[in-house]
C-alpha cells in the first residue's frame, strides 16, 4: 500500500527496463505514483504512460531546468493536458539557482503562471526548490495558492521554514538519496514536518540510495540510476526519522497522499 508522490517514470533513461519495472511495481506493494513530466517534448510520454497504466497519475508541468527551451505555445499546450486529464496534477514547477546561469526572472515568471493554473483548476502543484527558499517563501505569500495544498519535493530548505510552508498548504516528501551520510542533517528536518503533511517518492530515475540501501540497483550507459523499487527506502528513512513503526507510517503517508493528490480529483480504478 505505497504510494510515489514523485518520480519520473517517462525518463528515456528507464526505457529498456520500464516494462518490467512497470510490471514489477504494483507486486511491490505500489497502489499509486505521479508522474512528473518536466517539459513541453516528455509530456506525451508521461500521458501515454497513464492512458496506460492506471495506476499512474500524470502531472504536467514546465521545471526551472527547462525553461529556457519553453516554445511561444507551452502555456496552451500545458492547459490543453491538464484539461485532457482530469485526475493530472501540476508539476513539476519551481525555480533553481543551483543550476549554472538560471535565468531566474525567466523562472519566475513560469513558476508564477503555473502555480495560478493550478489554483484555477483546483490541481495540487509538485514544486522543486534549489537554493531559492527565500525567493519561494516570497512567491508563495504573494499568489493565490491551491486549496488542496502543494508538494515541496525533496525537501531540501532548512527546518525553520517548515511551519511558514505548512500554514500555506505544502506537503514534504522525502527521496531515497536521503539515506547518504552527507545528507543526514536534510533527513533530521523530516522531524519537524507535521505527520499529516508526510509523503514518500523517488524521483526515479534520480535521486538513488547509497549502496548499502540500494536493493535495485539499475545503471544506464554505466552510470547509476533510481529504481522505483526503492520507494520502500523512503519509507523505512522516514520510519526511522519519525520513529513510528513502519505500518502506521504506511496509513498515515496513503491518508496524505489522497488528501493531496485525490481529493476531488476524477480517479479511475
Ligand atoms: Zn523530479
């Protein structure tokens, strides 16, 4: 009964083992996972992919990496997919300064709009944020934000900022790259998210677990990538960080999950 708040199942890096990861996952125990596309040419893919599969919940949106190659349409392609998808969420979004040269202006601007769409439309928002905390704090307390809440991915900000975040709506998960002893402090702000506002992902095929962790290692062109599989790494991290066994972990993060993700959302079964 686990549930990916966040992954990228459409990379073309999981092309020559999706099938089987696909297969493999719902006798694992996943009951549901978004899909996030990032640009204007994946978000066919992610749609194919949960015309597919019912158990996958699309979101489309336009990520800070790619804002640079935005055409002068993606605005009215992005609202013909969400029309055309009633259950599909926004994301993913955001805005980064960790990536050379960011065009932050640019960033904004996109994050903006997109983040509005989603208050319009009444569709939960996936958001990533590097170095850009302040900026978001900022940006959140100055838009119309969507009711059912939003998803801050990865939660990399400092633990002060989770109560601000909290009061307007965001939801924190957690990656299995959280497992590396070098990112020990970013897991023990997990101790300061609200149970209620706990979620689980991957972002498969990033963000994979250290070695020890990592019961499905999958390597493209040599190079380590993110099993989905490894979804139960988030959950045991989160387990241990909470310390609640992991069954009532299991409850509480599937009550978050369709709060955030479901709630009137059309959801075909
Ligand atoms: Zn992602």
């Amino acid at each position: 009964m686990l549930y990916d708040a966040h992954n990228h199942y459409q990379d073309t890096r999981l092309d020559s083992d999706r099938t089987i990861i696909l297969q493999s996952l719902p006798e694992l125990g996943v009951l549901e996972a978004v899909v996030n596309g990032s640009a204007e040419d994946d978000w066919e893919d992610v749609a194919r992919l949960a015309r597919d599969n019912a158990w996958l919940r699309p979101s489309f949106g336009l990520h800070p990496w790619y804002v640079k190659e935005r055409t002068s349409g993606w605005q009215e392609l992005l609202r013909t997919y969400l029309m055309a998808f009633p259950n599909a969420a926004v994301g993913e979004i955001g805005l980064d300064r960790w990536i050379t040269d960011p065009d932050i202006e640019a960033q904004t601007a996109c994050f903006r709009w997109q983040l509005m769409l989603a208050t319009e439309l009444d569709r939960p928002a996936t958001i990533h944020c590097l170095r850009a905390w302040g900026l978001l704090d900022e940006q959140l307390r100055n838009l119309p934000l969507p009711e059912r809440g939003f998803l801050l991915h990865s939660y990399g900000g400092p633990a002060e900022m989770i109560p601000g975040f909290v009061q307007m709506g965001a939801y924190f998960s957690l990656s299995p790259y959280f497992g590396h002893v070098r990112k020990a402090q970013q897991l023990a702000t997990f101790a300061a998210v609200p149970l209620d506002r706990l979620l689980a992902e991957t972002d498969a095929p990033d963000m994979w677990p250290p070695d020890e962790l990592n019961e499905h290692p999958l390597q493209h062109e040599g190079k380590p990538i993110n099993h989905p599989a490894n979804l139960q790494v988030s959950y045991d991290l989160l387990a241990q960080v909470r310390g609640i066994p992991r069954d009532d972990l299991i409850t509480q993060i599937g009550e978050n999950y369709r709060r955030l993700f479901q709630a009137s959302c059309v959801v075909k079964r």
